[in-house]
C-alpha cells in the first residue's frame, strides 16, 4: 500500500491516521502541534490546536435531515469503537457513564422521542426521565443514556503511541500550504494527503467558534447537559485519569478573545452546581484553571471530499502524476464524538481513489 | 504549608513535587521540558531532557559501601511505592515482571550472593539462574527476580496530571540561575527552592553521560541485563502501553555526539538477540528509531543536600530573610529506580530547613 502524510494530530487526524495504517498504508503525521500534558501547556500557544481541550464525550444529536443523519452513522461508529477500544486497550483514557440532558425548550425531535425510538437509534440503556428528577421547573424534558468520555490527552497520546508502535511515523513542522506535503523529502513519493488540519488552508467558510469552560478537581460519575431557554448552554465532561471535570460552557462564533472571563467562570460554576447538585456532595467546587479554545468550524458543515490536484499546479514536483487530497475538517465542538465514522470515510475516500487509478 | 519551586519535570522533579504536595506544600514545578508523547518530540531538541528517554526498570545494583547501601534503600522505597502505584493507579503505566541477569565477569558481590542474602536485601522471587539457563558459555553468572519496569512517557505525564488534579502548577520556562526562582512574580514568597534540574546549574562535578539505544516494536516478556567480560552492557526494558521495547546501551562519559551510530544500533541488536532469543520468537527484531540521550552524572555520586543562602547574595530579593536550596541531582542512569526514595529524602531536607526555623 501507499505512503499517506495525514495532515493535523488533532483526535481526527489521530485517527484517520491509525485507520489508514490499519488498512496497510505507510502513514506520516505532519503536524504543528501534537498532544501534550495539558497541565505544562502553554494554552494561549496552543489556542487553535482544541482537541488538547476538548470536552470529550458523546452527546447525542438526534437527526432531522439526511446531513444529521450522517452524523449520527459516524456517532455510532465512534461509540462502537470506543465500546471496543476500552475493552483492549484500559490506559486509553476511555470510560462510560451515564449521560444526562435536560431541556428548558426542547426541540419537536426531543419531545416526540419515545424509548423505542431511542433504542432503533442505538441509544443504550436509554430512559426518559420524569418531572420529579428535574433540578429545577425551568427543565421540561430531560433523558438519560450510557455514553462515553475521554481524558483527551490520555486518548490522544494513546493513539499516537500506538500509531508509533504500529510503524507510524509523526513530525513536528508547520505547512504554509497543503500542497507543500507533496514536496517533503523525508516522505517521497505521496500520492495522497489527508487535511485534518482543523483550520482547513485558506477554507474561506472555515471560523473559531471560542470555547470558554473551567476546569474543576472535582470528579463527577456523569456527563451532564443542560439547555436553557435562552439557547445557552450548561454542562460538565468527567475526564478521568487525573484529568479533573471540565464545566462548560460557551460557544461564541467568531470571537477571537484569547481571555478567559472571570463572570463567565463565575456563571459556569454556579449554574453548573445548581444544575447537577452531586458535583458538590463531597465539598465545594474546586477550579483548576479556565481554558480557552477554539473549535475549528466550517459554514456548511464538515468538509470531507476527496480533491485531485494535477500535477502542474505543484509547483516544484519532480514528475507528472496527478496527487489527491482527502479534506476532513470542520467538525466544530463534535470530533470527538464523529472521529472514529469520519475515519472510516476517509479511508474509503482514499481507497476511490487508489480504484479508480488501476 | 509554605509555597516550594521544584526546579525540573524529569522523574526526580515531578516525584519530588508530589511527595512535597502531599505533605501539604503549595507546589510548582518551572522547567524547560516537559513530558510529551516521544513518538512526536524532537529527539535532539530533548537531548538533555533524558527522563524521556530512560530505559526505565528497576535492576538491583548490590551494595558493597555505605553510599551503595543508601542508594539500595531508595530502590527499595521506589519499589515498593512502584506496586502501590500500581495496585491504585493501573493507568500510570508501570508493569511487574521479571528481571534477568546475566555476568560474563561477576564482581565478588554477585558471586557470593546466596538466595538467603538476597531475600534480606528485599529482593522479591529471588532466584540463582543454573548454567544449563545461561544464553552462551561465556555467562557464568546468573539470576532472576520480580521487578518493574514503566513506559517513562506514560509515567511522567501520570505523575505531572497527578500533581495539577491535586493543585500543583506547571510553568514551562528557563531559567539562568538558580536564584531566579526566588523571583518569579507568578509565585511570590517562594522559601525553598528544589533544584532537580539534572544539570545543576554550574556545578563544575557534572557531566552529561551519553546512551545510546534503539526502540523495537517487538515485545518482551522480561528485562534482561547482561554485563559482558570487556565491561560494556546488553539489555533490553519493556515498555508496555505501546511504548515497544529499549535495546541498549551504551554509557559514554562525556561524549557529546548527536547521532546515533548505525554500527552500533547494529551490534545492540544483534548481540542482545543472541543473548536473550524469546525476544525474536514471534519474528525479526522491528526497529522504530535510534535513541541518543545524556544522563545527567555527577562526580561524586548523587548531590542530595541543603543549602542555605544570605538574602543580599540574591539580587532583586524584596526582604531579608534568607533562602534554602535543597539539591537533588546527578543519579546518571539511576533516576527512575531511585525516584521515591530520592523524594522522600527531599521532603526530610526541606522539613528540616522548617523545623530549624521555629
């Protein structure tokens, strides 16, 4: 099989890469950034690299078109491989528990589920929750769910070792353009690139959508979510493994700020606690630290497309053989939660392409 | 407890650190590297940061002086704080297995070793190997017991996430001289600094000593250790968790060279195979990646004491009162085995320095 540069370390290029790998391509990570111990990160360095911060857990959307519909596939293919990935490997950072939603103004999708509808989804263990286990009367619907969580850097150091011990190779260096991966010497002979590189090069629909949440000590035994009426969210994502419980959060398209704001913190913590009082059986919340992130979104959706490029338009290639470039980026805050299905989509996208040359 | 700068995020360090929190100290950790997942670290960039590197088990160094006595009771400390470790925390990356000696040219200490002698030194499932379990007729000495190994990066990142998740911080920064932590704005009144910088900071006695080893992918099921007549070492450390398995080594007092030599990775390879075959049971030995690293030695031994210094010898200092410096550093090749049993002597220097005060 080929020689493949995956473009981004992020949880999507992690990924991609190890499928690709197990699929029997040579597989190269170029990449700027690459999981770290967040503890030691300096996170303003590391503001537009996200999955490092992520709140990782899977939360799920329930479809009402084709596109969300897609998203649920990939969802499930991921809490599958999650499923199976704890299984073998218990250092991953992986564990399940119960998730938790609460809704002020439920859309029609939420109040018209009924538990049979939730199992055809894939939904396990799934129960409607009633009035008398609402925190508060502004909650209207509310259901719970097993589902997953990863400490992030524990996850995605873990595929990164693995992709190393499997005979993947990763380095450290920064791409002023896509085409560039052609051109790397310590990796001739590339045929096909793979973009996970979040920010997508020059995508003029790709834009930071900011990420406030706080970082509490405080351990947590559920994913909890709360919608308000005003469209704001609340939230906390156990991160086990000494990874503390990240309380969330904002989402605010297009705000640049790399500061985190203290009444945002304050507003987080108490509208969490009061939300999901069991946070705080054992004592008051205790902050680690804010975080700031900036998940890479994408007007339209998630890019994921195969893309051939001829041979002139490589300025500097030694030969005349058109290249391909998979693009898979524009995952907003949900890479976590789809990785595993977007994986597995640009292993096909990479296999078209290999077919259609024989 | 008083706020302490621990300078260093190599082994010595964060187990310092930790065991300084845990008797109630504020602690923050500043140094210039920081655990990463080795696969993506730039290997010369890191050359003097070794903790990454470590061929990171446990082997019994026999003790034939009082120096070599005391340093036997840090491995036993480290030992026995490496199974409580692991017991809790099974994602912290230690693994219990066997260790296996083999002596081409025993020192009197080997050859006199009885079973019951053993057993009084601590060492666990002690066993004397017969010839008929020797590699080759040149090993004359052998023996076998229950020791630990750990994949250094999984390790040390366990050991920095442990430290925030119970309060500690993490400051990536260099500093010039020792007596600059005393000034660091971000942590004001700082009494006692740790200095675990493995370099010393111009401590004439230090040397870096330079190994080199080679990273296979192949598994193994022991640590095996074997000193040849001229003096020189074949050994091998797993590294479970995907961290494959070290082949080495050498120990070269100061030689600064950054490349590794092929010749060399060949010979390693070649006669640790010879020397241990189960390691080539399942197929040919598959190298990731070379290895150079420089451990942090010292004439003299380990520096492990505590220094105090005058106000006015610390420019820029806003009071008069004076300081204390505990040092602990130069273990050569011995920093992971002697890790607790360093810490707990950190914690005893600084506590002294306390009760002085009163």
């Amino acid at each position: 099989m080929s020689d493949i540069i995956v473009i981004g370390a992020g949880v999507i290029g992690l990924s991609a890469a190890l499928r690709l790998q197990q699929a029997g391509h040579s597989v190269t990570i170029i990449a700027k950034d690459f999981p770290t111990p967040f503890e030691a990160a300096d996170k303003r360095a590391l503001i537009n690299y996200t999955s490092q911060w992520g709140g990782a857990h899977n939360r799920w959307v329930l479809p009402t078109n084709p596109a969300e519909q897609r998203e649920h596939e990939f969802s499930l293919t991921t809490y599958r491989h999650m499923e199976a990935t704890l299984s073998e490997f218990p250092e991953a950072g992986i564990t399940f528990m119960k998730g938790i939603e609460y809704f002020e103004n439920p859309p029609p999708v939420h109040r018209d589920l009924t538990v049979e509808k939730a199992l055809q989804l894939g939904l396990e263990e799934f129960k409607l929750l009633e009035k008398k286990d609402f925190p508060d009367d502004k909650v209207v619907w509310g259901c719970e769910y097993k589902t997953w969580c990863v400490n992030p850097m524990v996850y995605c150091s873990f595929l990164l070792r693995r992709l190393h011990i499997l005979g993947g190779k990763a380095m450290a260096m920064e791409l002023r353009n896509l085409n560039e991966a052609f051109l790397v010497k310590a990796v001739p002979g590339v045929k096909t690139v793979v973009n996970c590189s979040g920010q997508g090069f020059n995508d003029p629909a790709v834009f930071p959508t900011r990420g406030q949440t706080c970082l509490v000590a405080n351990s947590c035994p559920a994913t909890v979510t709360r919608q308000n009426a005003d469209g704001s969210w609340s939230f906390c994502v156990p991160r086990n493994f000494h990874g503390g419980t990240v309380i969330g959060g904002t989402k605010e398209p297009d705000n640049w700020d790399l500061e985190p704001s203290p009444e945002t913190r304050a507003r987080l913590l108490s509208s969490f606690a009061a939300t999901y009082p069991p946070i705080v059986a054992d004592g008051p919340l205790q902050p680690l630290g804010d975080i700031v992130g900036r998940r890479p979104t994408r007007r339209g959706g998630i890019r994921l497309e195969r893309e051939e490029i001829a041979a002139d338009e490589i300025k500097g290639l030694q030969d005349n053989e058109a290249r391909s470039i998979v693009h898979a980026y524009g995952l907003g805050g949900r890479g976590f939660e789809l990785s595993w299905g977007v994986a597995e989509e640009v292993f096909e996208l990479v296999k078209q392409r290999v077919s259609s040359r024989l």
